[in-house]
C-alpha cells in the first residue's frame, strides 16, 4: 500500500520544532510508515540539522512531491518562510515568526484538505506570537476548526493508557461553569465515540466527568451534574452510545489508565491533561476530532529553554507521526486499534 504524506509543521522556529523534527526524521522507522514534508523554514532546519547532529541531508522542494519521491535519509521541505537569523532567535519569539508559524500551519491544512496530504501533524507554536502576528486564536484546534470549516470539534489528547477528550480547552477556569452547556456535553461524547470508533475501537466504553468535586454532592458543590451533565449523558445512551457519568475526577482515572474505558470525557483543559502528562508526558499525542482532516500534535509547548541546545527529546514528535499515519491507513478501512509503539 502507498505510505500516506503526512505534512509535518516546523511550529515556532525560535523554539524546539524544528529539532525534534529533524530528530524524529532521524528514525528510520518514520520513513518506512510514511512520506513525510516539512513545512517551514530552510534556515531554521538547517540550524536544527547542525546542533542535533543527525545525519540528514535538507532537500528544499516547490511543490508536493509525487509518488514515492519522499525517501530515508533526507528532509524535503517546502519553504514558506525565509526569516534571518534576528527573527528567529533561540527564546525569543517575534512578529515574523507568528506570521510564518501561522503559513505553515494554513498550507498543512489546505494540502490535507485537497488531498494532497493524508494528515498533518504539528511542531508547537507560540500563541503570543501568532496573536502579536494579527492571528487570534487560542491555539491549533481553533485555528484548524476556522480553517477547515468544522464548526464542532474536540481536542484529544492521546497515550496508549489514557485518553481524553475536552468539554472546554482553553479558558479561563473561572469562565468554565458559564461555558458548559447541554448541547455542549453532548456535541463532545458524540464526536469522541464517532472518531475513536472510527480510528481506534469499535463501540468504544467513554466515562463522562462530573465538574465538581464528588459530583456536586447532591447540589451541596454545585448542580451542573444534575442541570446539564447528567442529562447529556442520558440522551447520549439513548442514542446507543456506551457511556456512563458524571463520575468523579478523582477516582476515574485509576480505573482508566486500567483499561475500563477506552476515552474520558472531561470539563476543562487542567483535568484532563493533569492525568494525561502524568501517564504519557514523553509520548503523549494531541489530536482533533470532528475535523474533516487528519491532525495530530505534540502535546507539549515551545520549550524555550532548551532551543538550540539539541537535546530536546522528540517523543512526542514521532509518537504525533506515527499517529497520523496510522489514523490515515485505517481512515479509509473502518475502525481499528492503533497501538502507538514501536510496532506501528
């Protein structure tokens, strides 16, 4: 079968994107599941190359290349920005370096959406810079959502023990009872069971959380479980899907990272990823739902600190590749489970 061409965005080129690229394209075994293009800055790969030390050649292209052009020992990479060495200075993101994070990341978007790419997945961003940039978006899922045309999505994050999806993803804590809604829940466990059942276990078994702690305590904490949580989940199993809640946070997810469920549907952006980081902080996967495209991420930010020292671990960047292949080579032939190992 055809390895799928997979759209890998530098991110923020003042951070660590373009090193855990370079060292995941490194991995032999990244070549043998998929094409992958990367989409950026020549100048700041060829600046990741030199201080990882991997042995890859830096191939720029002006085009998607066809076939099975893409091949071992060599990043192709489509130039979309050209920034001197000032704009692109290790920890100091700047104006030209969100203008250009956010052309990477609308290029992925409309290769995948064409067809041109089977999936994307994304080097991290800096939010302050793309927003300084005139793009106001709280972060990738946002952006890809307006981009795309979905007008319901959901942020996953994904490890093998652990999955969640997210209600609310990023606001303010203190805006999170306001913004919960009935339809809100409800649209959530909907597209999680659709796109887990599609790319990961048929008839997936999803636990809903409650918002408060011991789900309200009949209303002593708080009555969002009663008012809209409960009754959501109510309408959700009525429509057949396998789910059960409100459950409290604080015991769930000993019985998920068991295996009692295969996704956790949670309120807010801390309560999910608290657990998720905790389990899967080096090979955690950032995926949006209810796209009509593939995209995954790492899961974790610009890491400023260790740009340009070469020892940023590129776990997360390989795991969101091999994550996106995966996804594409079942897209098309129902529902399986995708082991996120060394086996993929």
């Amino acid at each position: 079968m055809k390895k799928p061409l997979i759209a890998l965005t530098m991110g923020d080129p003042s951070g660590i994107g373009p090193e855990i690229i370079a060292k995941a394209l490194a991995n032999p075994d990244i070549m043998e599941i998929c094409r992958p293009l990367v989409l950026g800055d020549a100048g700041a790969m060829e600046r990741a190359i030199a201080v990882t030390g991997v042995n890859l050649e830096l191939r720029t292209v002006d085009a998607v290349p066809r076939g099975e052009a893409i091949g071992h020992g060599v990043i192709h990479l489509l130039p979309l920005s050209t920034l001197s060495p000032a704009e692109m200075e290790y920890g100091r993101p700047g104006i030209a370096a969100g203008e250009a994070m956010y052309r990477y990341i609308a290029e992925a978007a409309r290769l995948c959406v064409s067809g041109q790419a089977a999936a994307m997945a994304t080097g991290p961003i800096s939010k302050e810079a793309m927003n300084r940039a005139g793009h106001h978006y709280p972060g990738h899922t946002e952006l890809l959502a307006e981009l795309t045309g979905a007008e319901e999505f959901v942020m996953m994050l994904a490890g093998e023990r652990l999955k969640v999806t997210l209600v609310t993803i990023h606001e303010r804590l203190s805006d999170v009872p306001r913004l919960l809604t009935y339809d809100k829940v409800l649209s959530t466990i909907r597209i999680t069971c659709h796109d887990v059942n599609r790319y990961f276990r048929r008839n997936p078994r999803l636990a809903v959380l409650a918002l408060n702690p011991h789900c309200g305590e009949g209303g002593l904490f708080g009555d969002e479980e009663e008012r809209i949580i409960g009754p959501a989940v109510k309408t959700a199993k009525s429509e057949g899907i396998d789910v059960v809640g409100p459950l409290s946070a604080d015991t769930l997810f000993h019985f998920a990272a068991q295996g009692a469920y295969d996704a956790v549907i949670c309120m807010y952006h801390d309560q999910g990823l608290i657990p998720l980081k905790l389990l899967h902080f080096d090979d955690g996967v950032n995926i949006t739902l209810g796209l009509p495209i593939i995209r995954t991420s790492v899961d974790h930010g610009t890491a400023y600190n260790l740009a340009g020292s070469g020892t940023a671990s590129a776990s997360s960047m390989t795991a969101a590749i091999r994550m996106a292949a995966a996804m594409a080579g079942v897209r098309d032939r129902g529902p399986v489970t995708v082991d996120q190992g060394e086996s993929i």
